[in-house]
C-alpha cells in the first residue's frame, strides 16, 4: 500500500508541474468513527482539515493528492446494574487518535445545475501522531486518562494506516463544496499479533472551497 501509494503521489506531482490548470483546496469538517471488534461502541465525534490540489486529466475526471490532518477513534458505553439497586452506572471509554494522512483520490465530475456533483475514492496513507484513552464513570463521577503508546515495551497501538476513502458531493462554479465521505482502514492497529484485529471506519461531512 505504502508503495502504491507514494508511486501515485509522484505521479499526481509531475502532472501538477506540467498541467497549468491545476487549482487547490481546503476542506474541513466533523468525523464519527468507530475502530473494528470493539464491543459496544458508539460514534466518535471528531474533525479533519484536508489540503488538496486538483489536477484535470480530461473534462470529467481529476487526480487529487492531497494532505489532512485526521481525528478518528471510538467510544465505548458499558451500563452496569449497580448491586442490590434499581439503576445502573454508564462506564463510558473514549479512544482519540490524531493522524496524518495522504490521500490521492480519483475523481469524477457530473455537470448538474450550477455546479458539478463529484464522486471520489483513492488509498490513503497515515501516520498516528497522537492518542489518549479517557475513562469516566457515571457513578462515581471520576475521569481517568492515559496516552496511548506507539513504540517500546508498553506499545499498545501501530503508528501507520492505510486504507481506501470514498467520497460523494457537490461543488457549486463559484468553487464552494460540500461532501460526505467514509473512510475505510485495512490497517491492523493492535500492536498485540496474537489478539483482534484494530481497523478504523470513519464517516464524515465536510465544506470546502475549491480556489
């Protein structure tokens, strides 16, 4: 993947240096994620910030390489009975990854009303700068975190990801965009090999403009 991937990212440059019709972008908006074989989970809210350039290989379709800074992670509700009584108590863990990624997306255009409806997918490469597991209570009302650690003998999670992002929306002729996209990680992020696999799957929607 890696490979694939920055073979792509020379590819979608040497294009941009001879192509002057090239135009660039920002994109940013919320996540929800979720990361495979957790129990029940819930959406984790988050955000991205996404740099991209355009590049037009015919009329309808484009190259987008690109770079984003990318919130993911899960969230876990557990409801306990409490002992000898009526209620219960919410354990809640929320799992915060910070990641850097490169994308390099393909493009299609459809020509609609003012503007153009867009369908895009491509591999993505990331990098895990960051994360921190934060546990609370609803019964004891106390909050307990930790970093995550990505190296060393206490190493609890793979700083690299890779996957496939999908994306669909519309960009209006005055380059204004809208999206809603799910990104799809093939990655396994347990660091332990003998146990479950750790994948991300993120939903997001986003605005952008395209200059």
């Amino acid at each position: 993947m890696k490979t694939i991937l920055s073979s792509l990212a020379v590819v979608a440059l040497s294009i941009t240096a001879a192509n002057a019709q090239t135009t660039y972008g920002l994109k940013a908006g919320m996540n929800f994620g979720k990361i495979t074989n957790f129990d029940s989970q819930k959406l984790k809210p988050s955000y991205f910030v996404t740099g991209f350039a355009d590049i037009p290989l015919s009329g309808k379709f484009s190259i987008q390489p690109g770079i984003s800074l990318q919130g993911k992670g899960t969230r876990i509700e557990d409801e306990i009975p409490i002992f000898q009584q009526s209620s219960t108590t919410t354990n809640k863990s929320d799992l915060n990854l910070m990641s850097i990624e490169i994308p390099v997306n393909a493009v299609y255009y459809v020509p609609v009303g003012n503007g153009d409806i867009f369908l895009s997918a491509g591999p993505y490469l990331g990098y895990n700068i960051s994360g921190k597991i934060k546990n609370s209570s609803s019964n004891s009302n106390t909050t307990r975190s930790e970093d995550v650690s990505f190296s060393g003998d206490n190493k609890m999670m793979n700083r690299w990801d890779a996957g496939i992002n999908f994306a669909v929306g519309y960009k209006l002729s005055n380059g204004l965009l809208i999206q809603a996209g799910y990104g799809l990680g093939l990655s396994n992020l347990n660091a332990s090999e003998n146990s479950k696999k750790f994948s991300t799957r993120t939903m997001n929607f986003g605005i952008g403009y395209q200059f």
